[in-house]
C-alpha cells in the first residue's frame, strides 16, 4: 500500500515556484529520502504534507485517501514529524514537553510510552532540563523522541541530522534504522546527506530548484549513474567535486 501519494504537487510563493508538479510516494514500511541542495524544495514539500504550507495545486493522498481540509486531522493522530524549524517549547522541561505531546496526540498508557520512549533515547538525565537549555544533539534526540511518541504510522524527518555532530548524527542515524525495522513505519526524510541516505532509504527523490529529476529504488538509481556511492549521484547531477 501506498502510504503517501503526491500529484502534480506546485507552491509558489510570490510569484516564485518553489516546488513545480511534483509526482511521488511513499511506500508502506520503507523510508523515502526527499535529497537535493538548499532551495530545492525539500522543507516545503514537507510542509504541505503536514498541513502547514498551502499547496499551489496538486493533490496528496493519505492511506489511499485524497486529503481535503475536512479531513486532514483525521489523519494527525497517525502521522508526527521532526523538522529543526519547528522547534520544542523552549521553557518546558523536556519530561513537561513529551507529557503534553502524549496527551495531544491522544497516546493511550502514556506513562508507558513515555517510559518506553526515555529507554529509547536514553533520555532520563535531560528530563528536567529546559528544552531551550540542550545542546543541539539532545534537542534533535528529543525531537525525534516526540516525534514517535504516538508510533505514527508516518513519519516526516525533516534534516534530522544537519547540524550534528558526526558522532550524535550517526546514533540518529542508526536509531531511525533499528527502530524502522523494528516497526512497521513508513518514513520520509529529507536529507543532503549522501551517505545517510544511501544507509537508510529504499527509494530516494532527488529534487534540483523544485523539480524532480531522479525518482526511484536507490540501488537502481546508483545503477543508472553506473556509481556506488549516492555522494558521486549527487556532484554528478549538482557539479562536479
Ligand atoms: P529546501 O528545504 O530544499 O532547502 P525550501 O523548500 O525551504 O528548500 O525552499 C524552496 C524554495 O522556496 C526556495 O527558493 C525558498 O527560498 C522558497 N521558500 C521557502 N519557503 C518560503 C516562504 N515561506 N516564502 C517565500 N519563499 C519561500
Ligand atoms: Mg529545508
């Protein structure tokens, strides 16, 4: 099944097209990586799926269903989503933070979950600490941390590793693979990580100023570019090291 369906998906803003007719989807129990330089429509094609940019045109199907604002908020409970642009409460302590996301988010047991998710990241010494307090590692585990709070179905990462260090970045990144093969999860990550993305993403899109120009199983796309690794996809199509 088709988790997300995207068709002919364009925004404009101000008279400038940031994505234009943009065709993909996200496939039951796989990640999706969405790649390409800054400006090339990464965040925004994130945005409309979460409901905060208004799309231009173009249509986005949830589980098979087209997606009206009637019942857009049907579909919250079973999606969630990370992006350094929408950032935690700064002054609410990260325990207060995921409390009130649980409850948002209607989590049943949320004790548990929410003990479950600490165990996960290994969260209990920054429970008491404010959010805005965290070094930018911690902030993108409990990010990450409230991003699977309701074991959605469908996650949105948006650049869940871009200002980490390697180190951090690499725990994220092995994290998002253990807890995926683990659950049956659908995720879709925007990266510029070549490397990231050629770990974690069965299928990758890569956009160039809000078009797509590669669309498909990452292997077959090293296969087509005759390349082992995605970073040499990547100069090849965005100029040369
Ligand atoms: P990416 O996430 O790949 O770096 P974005 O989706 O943020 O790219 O941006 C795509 C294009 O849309 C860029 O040209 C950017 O300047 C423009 N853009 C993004 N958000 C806005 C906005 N709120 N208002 C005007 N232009 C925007
Ligand atoms: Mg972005």
């Amino acid at each position: 099944m088709k988790k997300i369906e995207v068709k002919n998906l364009t925004k404009i803003f101000n008279g400038k097209l940031a994505i234009n007719q943009i065709n993909f989807s996200l496939k039951e129990n796989s990640i999706l990586g969405v790649l390409g330089p800054n400006g090339s429509g990464k965040s925004t094609t994130i945005g409309i799926l979460l409901g905060l940019i208004k799309q231009t045109s173009g249509e986005i199907y949830i589980n098979d269903t087209y997606i009206n604002k009637k019942n857009r908020f049907k579909f919250l409970n079973i999606m969630n989503f990370a992006s350094p642009y929408t950032e935690l409460p700064k002054r609410l302590s990260v325990i207060e933070n995921l409390s009130i996301y649980a409850r948002l988010y209607n989590v049943k047991n949320i004790k548990d979950r929410l003990e479950e998710i600490y165990d996960y990241f290994e969260l209990y010494d920054l429970l008491g600490k404010k959010t805005g307090e965290l070094s930018s590692g911690q902030k993108t585990k409990v990010a990450l941390a409230k991003a699977l709070i309701n074991k959605p179905q469908i996650l949105l990462l948006d650049e869940p590793t871009a200002s980490l260090d390697p180190v951090v970045a690499d725990y994220l990144k092995t994290f998002i693979y253990k807890y995926k093969k683990k659950n049956n999860i659908s995720i879709l990550l925007s990266s510029h990580n070549m490397q990231e993305a050629q770990t974690l993403c069965d299928n990758i899109m890569i956009l160039k100023k809000g078009e797509v120009v590669e669309l498909g199983q990452t292997n077959l796309v090293l296969d087509k570019y005759k390349k082992k690794k995605l970073e040499d996809v990547y100069f090849k199509i965005f100029g040369e090291k």
